[in-house]
C-alpha cells in the first residue's frame, strides 16, 4: 500500500487503499464471505516505525448465472379420475444456485396436453411448479398422460447469457387411477310435459342414467347421482269463462236508443291458449229483447246497449239480461250469466241521482224536510189514537166494587124523618118490600151464561117470613146464581123484618125518657139480637136499681 500524501508527525492524515480481487470468476455459490486484514505503516515501513491492522468482511454479491435444473428427467404422479376439477394434483421443483429475483421462474407445459387436461402454475414462495386438474379425468377414456414441463428463469443477465441457456425441461407421467363411481345421467337435466287431465299410471318421461366403471357395475351399491327433473302441467280447457266481475248496471230513466251502459269483461281460469279470444252474445232460445242488446267488441269485452228510449221506475225498475260467453280453447267452453239493470233517476249529465222508492216523491216535488214532516205528524197522529184508545179503557167501570158501595140492596134517605111513629115522611115501602126496592146486579167481569134465578116474591110470603129464614133464602141464592158478583165480594142486606112487635128502638128521645117496656123478649130473638139484648138489659137493670 502506497501512501497519498507525505507523513507529518504534526499533522493527522488519512490514507485510503483499494482492495481488488485476486482470483478470476469468482462464485458465490462456492464461497460467499470473506475477511481481509488490513495493516498500514508509517515510515514507508522502516524499522522504527509505527503500523495498525483492521479486517475487512467482503460478502459476494449473486448474478444471475446459474440456470435452472431439473433434478430427475422423469417424473411420474398418480392422480384418481375422482379428483375434483380446480383441485392440485402434484408438484414438480427445478433447482436454481442463484437467489433473491435471479432465482425466479416459470413452469410451463410445453407438450402431451392437447386437450387442455392439466394447468401448471408457480408458487413464489417455494419456487414450485403446482399441477392443477382443468378437466375431470376418466379412466374408462384415458388411463394415462405424458408432459413435458418447462421452467425458466423469470430474470435474464446478458452478460452471463453465454452460460445459457437458462432453462431446463423434464418429462412428466400422470397415471389416471381407476375409482368406484356414481353412475351418471346421459342429460344434465330434464324437462318433460303432462296434461292436468292425464290419468294415473300416465308416462311421464323416461330418465336414463350409466355406470362409468367397466369392471365394477355389480360392486359398486350406495353410491347415488342426482339429476334435476322439471314437469311442465299443461292445461287442457276445462274452466269456462265467467264475468270478470259482479256488475251493478244502471240505465237512466232518460236514456236514448243505442246507447252504451256498461261495458263488461270476462275472465277463465285456464292459461292463454285455452281462454281468450272471449266471444259475447245473447242466450238463445228467448224472444227479442225489447229493452237492451249485446254488441261484442272483439277485444274481450261487450257493450250494453238500449234498444229504445226512456224507462219509467213506477212501470219497471228492474230488468233482466241473460247472456253467454265463450272461450277460445279446443273445444271451446260457454257460461251463461243473467245480468240485473236497474232503472234510475238521473241528472241531464248522466250521473245517477237516486236509485231508491224516495224519488218517486221527489219527482212529485216534495223535498226531503217536507219528507220528514210529514213523518213526524203521523207518529204523532198515531200517538194521539193510542193514548185515547188507552184513555178509554181505563174510564171502564171497576170490577170490584168500592168500599162505600159494597152492597146489594141499600136504600139511603138523606132526610131525618119525625120519629118513630112518622112513617108519613118517606116511602117505607121499599125498606119493608125488598123486592120492590132490589134490582138484580150482574156480574162486570163476566157475561152470565145462566139467566139468574128470579128473587120476586108476593107480600104474602114476605110478611110472613122469618129475619133468619130470610137471610138463609138470600146466602142459598147467592151461593147458586152464577151471575152474582165472586166469592170475595160483600153483599149487605137491609131488611128490619115486618111489622116487629118490639115497636121502635129508635126513638132520639129513648135515652132520657123513662119507659116501662120490657126487653127481656129481646133474649128470646136469637142470637143475632143477643148484643142488642145485653145493651138493653143493662139499661133496664140500672133503671130499677
């Protein structure tokens, strides 16, 4: 090493060397490090002189000038003809010295794949040539196939192209294995067709499926294909057509001839070639139609028309239109309907006023407040009649007698007469005649049946009977006359009896004049007079005492 400048003991200074190869070509792949000591003396290397040492790691850089190789010319994989398409099959490697980007490649198959079988492709990371299936193998078909692969550096170097070439190719076998198989349908798929109207136990279609393997069709149970069937119904015309709606028809009362009122539609339930074109027409069999037509127009609908003008609601307020439709299907299909045209009122425009039995009367001029007045008055009205028909029958005359009246043969005198010897003031002749003074009472609550016994007695009779016989007379006759009021009613006899020999007991003056008549004989008079007996006893007691 030579120095640059002169030495000076009092000045640093710095020397450079340069370091050059010594040996031609030099590989790394057969040596990669290596380390250099470095001495450097002052005093051009005299004795005396001062030195220093250093080493120096030299790595050797790569170049690309190692191409690929094969390790094997021949290689030979096995594959099953089950393999999955998509799927990798095996790998193949080319060795390259090099490294880093100077190691990179590309496998390629060259030849032995016309039809496309196998895909090869190249892994970064290991450098490996990875061999895919492109296609399902068929061992029945091929049994075997020969590649030739082909893998090359990615990364050329012309300086070192004279190594070249940097490639290699090997030879690749596959063997195809044989496998038990599925069996396989000769169609990816179905389709077949069936009239809705076919009878059980109809064929259908038929399906046809093979088993791949030659030597294994006995051997191979439980292994299953699917394959998709599609069965297409086809639809006969069994449906007839039918009104695609219910219509509410109405025709103004000012309706003209040929006029259109409803336009209708039809509908059926079986598919295009058995429905439309839908043909409209009156049913035949009845007589011209006065009123209304059908006009059909050809689209899949009909027109209502009028035959005449002006309908009346007091003559007619409903018509009656039977009509047919049929269907465009092979044999064609018909329905019969009846449609319902009601007559209306309507304004000069067309629209319906009223279809209702209330536009009679409006027609006639009344609106609707005098409408309801004139309802009003006739539930007053009719309120009126019932309180007066119940007014009159509570005004009947009671069935039960009242209390002040609970009698039958009472005569009452509101006149005091001038004592018991005056006999001149009043007519006694019916207090000592009953029957002269009694009217017979019927029964208010029932019609009698039985004309009533008659009570009518001669004076003779009377004035000879008996007080109690003739009370016994009058209970025998009430208990047998059913015309007599009922069992719970009070009947009061006023009869004193003829001519008593006890005189007057009514004297006004009786209790403050002393008299010397005798009541004992009262006693004797039973004992309807026993309280009347007592009463005057003790008064006739406390007189002589």
């Amino acid at each position: 090493m030579a120095p640059d400048i002169p030495f000076n003991n009092d000045v640093s200074l710095y020397l450079t060397g340069v370091i050059r190869t010594a040996l031609h070509n030099m590989d790394r792949e057969a040596r990669e490090h290596y380390s250099v000591v470095i001495q450097a003396k002052d005093m051009a290397g005299q004795v005396g002189g001062l030195s220093g040492s250093t080493t120096v790691n030299i790595t050797l850089t790569d170049v690309n000038d190692n191409p690929p190789r094969f390790p094997q010319k021949h290689y030979q994989l096995y594959v099953p003809e089950s393999a999955q398409v998509g799927s990798a099959v095996g790998k193949i490697k080319a060795n390259d010295a090099d490294m880093g980007t100077n190691a990179d490649m590309k496998y390629t198959i060259i030849n032995g794949d016309v039809s496309g079988v196998f895909s090869i492709s190249t892994d970064k990371e290991t450098r490996e040539g990875i061999i895919s299936l492109k296609k399902p193998l068929n061992y029945e078909k091929k049994k075997s196939y020969t590649l030739n692969i082909e893998g090359a550096n990615t990364h050329l170097d012309f300086r070192f192209s004279h190594l070249g070439p940097f490639k290699d190719i090997t030879m690749l076998k596959i063997i195809v294995g044989d496998v038990d198989e599925p069996p396989f349908f000769t169609m990816p798929s179905y389709v077949m067709d069936v009239y809705e109207n076919a009878k059980t136990g109809t064929v259908v279609g038929t399906v046809t499926a093979q088993d791949p393997d030659s030597t294994n069709n006995f051997i191979s149970p439980g292994l299953l294909s699917h394959i998709p069937v599609a069965i297409r119904i086809l639809d006969v015309n069994d449906n007839p057509p039918e009104l695609a709606r219910d219509y509410d028809i109405v025709v103004c009362e000012n309706a003209k001839p040929s006029q259109v009122i409803q336009t209708i539609g039809a509908t059926d339930k079986d598919d295009s070639a058995n429905g439309p074109r839908f043909h409209f027409f009156l049913e035949e069999g009845h007589p011209l139609n006065p009123n209304f037509t059908l006009k059909d127009n050809e689209d899949n609908t009909a027109s209502i028309l009028t035959r005449r003008r002006r309908f009346s609601r007091t003559t007619q307020d409903v018509y009656y239109l039977p009509i047919v439709i049929s269907d465009g299907g092979i044999p064609s299909l018909s329905s019969s309907s009846t449609l319902v045209i009601r007559v209306c009122a309507c304004e000069r425009d067309g629209r319906v006023r009223t279809c209702h039995a209330e536009a009679f009367l409006s027609s006639a001029g009344l609106s609707t407040g005098a409408l309801i007045a004139i309802l009003l008055c006739v539930i007053i009205l009719l309120a009126i009649v019932v309180l007066f028909i119940t007014l009159r029958r509570s005004k009947k005359e009671p069935l039960i007698i009242s209390e002040e009246d609970v009698r039958e043969n009472v005569v009452t005198y509101d006149d005091e007469g001038g004592g018991e010897e005056d006999t001149e003031a009043f007519d006694i002749s019916a207090l000592r005649n009953p029957s002269a003074a009694e009217e017979l009472k019927y029964r208010r609550d029932v019609r009698p049946e039985v004309k009533p016994t008659s009570r009518h007695h001669t004076s003779s009779s009377l004035d000879s009977i008996d007080v109690q016989e003739f009370i016994k007379q009058r209970l025998a006759e009430a208990d047998l006359d059913p015309s007599v009021p009922p069992y719970d009613s009070l009947q009061t006899y006023a009869y004193e009896g003829h001519r008593s020999e006890a005189g007057s007991i009514s004297s006004l003056d009786s209790a403050t004049t002393h008299s010397d008549q005798d009541y004992n004989y009262l006693g004797d008079w039973g004992p309807e007079f026993k309280k009347l007996a007592e009463l005057y006893g003790e008064i006739e007691s406390e007189r002589t005492t």
